[in-house]
C-alpha cells in the first residue's frame, strides 16, 4: 500500500504497490511484542480491533521504551481502517503492548512495514 500525502496532511490516492498489508493476531496475557521488529522498516499500524477479558490499561510502544499512545482504559478498542495509519515503530523496532494488569488481551491488527 502506498500513499500519496498532500502538503496539507491529507491523503490523495491509496494504492496497491508492492507493500503487502499484514494481519496479526493478538493472544496474549501479559505486556510484551505484538509485532516483531523487522531490520530496516517500520510498523505502521492500519487497523485494529482488540478486546481485554477484563478492564485494564493498554500503552503501545515502539520498542520498549517510546509511548506511541497513552494509556487507554477500557474493555476493548477498534480504530477503523486508516490507509495514512494509526501509529507507526521507529525504524527496526518492534510493536510493544504495556499493559496495566495481567489480562487476556484478544483480536487483530492490521499492518504494513515501511
């Protein structure tokens, strides 16, 4: 997926080229990666649908250390398709989730590496 980003901020044209976009599945119960880093690209994150078994916090880092999101409480959360994306890893570091308690932490988020 490719965009084409317009002086002003705003996307022109989405289209196919050559950049896959990728779904992961999210199970797990504890902070920790939801993405692999991967050598020379960044995860920008297009989609996401994510359901807590119990209320909690959730943080999203890139790497291990910088926030890309605050603290979000609540039982689940789902930003909708976004070609220009949510959030986007630094370059070669992975999707980190921080979570408030220990809690399953189910769904999907769609991404691709740029």
């Amino acid at each position: 997926m490719e965009v084409t980003i317009r002086s002003d901020g705003m996307f022109d044209a989405v289209t196919n080229a050559n950049v896959p976009v990728k779904r992961v599945k999210v199970d797990v119960a504890a902070s920790g990666d939801l993405i692999a880093a991967v050598t020379g690209k960044s995860i920008r994150v297009i989609a996401v649908a994510v359901y807590y078994a119990s209320s909690t916090t959730l943080k999203l880092q890139s790497g291990a250390s910088t926030d890309l999101t605050g603290a979000m409480t609540g039982t689940s959360f789902v930003w909708p398709w976004n070609p220009g994306g949510w959030l986007q890893t630094a370059s070669g570091e992975k999707l980190n989730a921080v979570m408030g308690s220990s809690v399953q932490l189910s769904g999907t988020i769609d991404y691709i590496e740029v």
